[in-house]
C-alpha cells in the first residue's frame, strides 16, 4: 500500500501532465489543420478538457460508491 503523500503528489502530477499532452495534441493539430497555432488557445483548451475529465472521473467515483456495491 503506498503512502498518502505519494498518493498526493501522483493525484497533482498526474493533471500537470494531462495538460502538457493534451495542449500538445491540440496544437499541433491545428497547426496542421489551419496553418497556424497558438499555445494560449491549446492550454485554455488542455486545462478546461482536463477539469472536465477530473469532474466527470469524480461523478463516476461517487456514483460506483453508491451503486457498484452489488458488482462483484
């Protein structure tokens, strides 16, 4: 079992990390889609994409709380 302060450090690494991705991709596409890219727009785009994943991860948390207990 890992420890709590290594749960916390993966549980804030792990979205710094998504967003590096993910506004990566998003610039890169459409660098390759328009001919031109801006980072502002990639990581407005990467930090609203990943707080969204992070809500809907948590809704899916809650809602196995609740109702997966009869899965085995």
């Amino acid at each position: 079992m890992e420890s709590n302060k290594r749960s916390l450090y993966k549980a804030i690494t792990w979205p710094a990390v998504h967003i590096l991705f993910v506004g990566t991709l998003v610039y890169f596409f459409e660098m390759a889609i328009t001919g031109e890219a801006h980072w502002e727009y990639a990581g407005t785009f990467a930090i609203i994409y990943t707080m969204c994943e992070m809500l809907g991860f948590f809704l899916h948390e809650r809602a196995w709380n609740k109702f997966g207990k009869k899965v085995k």
